[in-house]
C-alpha cells in the first residue's frame, strides 16, 4: 500500500515519531480548528497511531477530538449492494463521505460552527449510534483514522499515510479480509496517497517506523 516509496527514509521511534507529528500539527494556525487524518489500512493501525498522536498533542495543551472513518459507512444494505467481498464497492461505497464532509469536516471550516458528531453508524448493529455533538474548542484538533481517505476530497489541514509494501500488507491482513486488497493496489494507482500525503510514514514494521524524507 502506498506504492514504492524511493525517497529517502529516517528511521524513527513510534513514541518519536508520534512527537514529531504532534509537533508540526501543534504548529499549524488554527482557523480555529486543524483537521488532520490519518490514513493506512487496517494492517498498518491508523486508529493506534491516532490515539498516540492525540496524547502527545493533550501534553502539548491542545484540545483533541479523535473520530474514526469506520464509524462514518453507509447503510450495509447500500455498502453491500454488490456482496460482502466486492472490493470495487469496497474502494468506491463503502465510506459515508457525505456524512462525514457534513457532520465532521465542514463544521470545522472557518467559521465554522465547532460542533462535531463523533460518530454516525455502528457498522457492526447498522444501527445509528446516536452519540451526541461535541463541540471542538477553538485551538483544538481533529484526528480522523480510517482507510481510503485520500484523494477524496475531504478537506485537512494535515495528511499522514501510512505505507505498506504489497507484501506487508498481504502478510498483516487477516485471510477474511484479503479479499479488500485489490482496492488498495486501486488505491495506490488511482489517488497515489504516497504521493499525495503531507507525511508519508513507512509501516511495514510497526515497531520500527520511518519518515520518508522529502526535498523542498
């Protein structure tokens, strides 16, 4: 996942590089708010990453809201229209982006309203979670994990990929979910999120990470 990353990489420490990270987002203008996702399949542990950076930011002071795009899928009788193992419907139907550009991302345009829901369905019941809004402080961060989330047109202030060679991600996907792997060799060809990320991470160890390191 992630295609071939030729630039070169520095290895890093996961506390390390979760510091680092929650640096340069500490940096960033709130408008009053930064959006940062956190994209990379299940194999490389978006969600983990994403719980670490949200601690090393509350450190720093700054208020965070932590949502995961996995709470934020369409309806199952749309998501599996075409089956259960389609990795087209996968790639293309599965993520609610609507709800999520609607009920995360756009309240925390410029003047926006802050209120955010942190989640909307519970995949596993199809059912609505009816959780409540929250408002995100002014200051504060949006940490969103999920798969997929690149090359979609969801607005961020901050892209963090998670790359994995095809071999690592066919080794660290469970044999029920190999089924996904077509859509994130699409993935990789279609939205380039190796290249498109503000921070591409290489994941194939998730005990020893690297930044790739970029020019300019």
């Amino acid at each position: 996942m992630g295609g071939v990353v030729t630039s070169p990489v520095r290895p890093i420490s996961p506390e390390r590089l979760a510091g680092e990270l929650a640096d340069r987002i500490a940096a960033l203008p709130g408008t009053p708010w930064v959006r940062v996702a956190v994209d990379g399949a299940p194999a490389a542990a978006p969600g983990a990453l994403a719980d670490t950076l949200a601690a090393s930011l509350r450190v720093r002071g700054r208020p965070v809201l932590r949502v995961s795009a996995g709470d934020f899928l369409r309806p199952a009788s749309l998501r599996l229209e075409y089956g259960h193992q389609d990795p087209d419907s996968y790639y293309d139907g599965w993520l609610d982006t609507g709800g999520l550009l609607r009920e995360v991302l756009a309240p925390l345009d410029p003047g926006g309203s802050g209120r955010v829901l942190p989640s909307l369905r519970d995949a596993a019941t199809d059912r609505a979670t009816r959780a409540p809004y929250t408002e995100l402080p002014p200051g504060g961060v949006l940490l969103l994990d999920g798969a997929l989330l690149l090359g979609r047109w969801l607005p961020f202030e901050l892209t963090v990929h998670l790359a994995l060679t095809a071999g690592a991600l066919a080794r660290r996907t469970p044999a029920e979910e190999r089924w996904t792997l077509p859509a994130y060799e699409r993935y990789d060809a279609e939205a380039e999120p190796a290249e498109a990320a503000d921070v591409v991470v290489r994941a194939d160890d998730p005990r020893r990470p690297a930044l790739v390191e970029r020019s300019g």
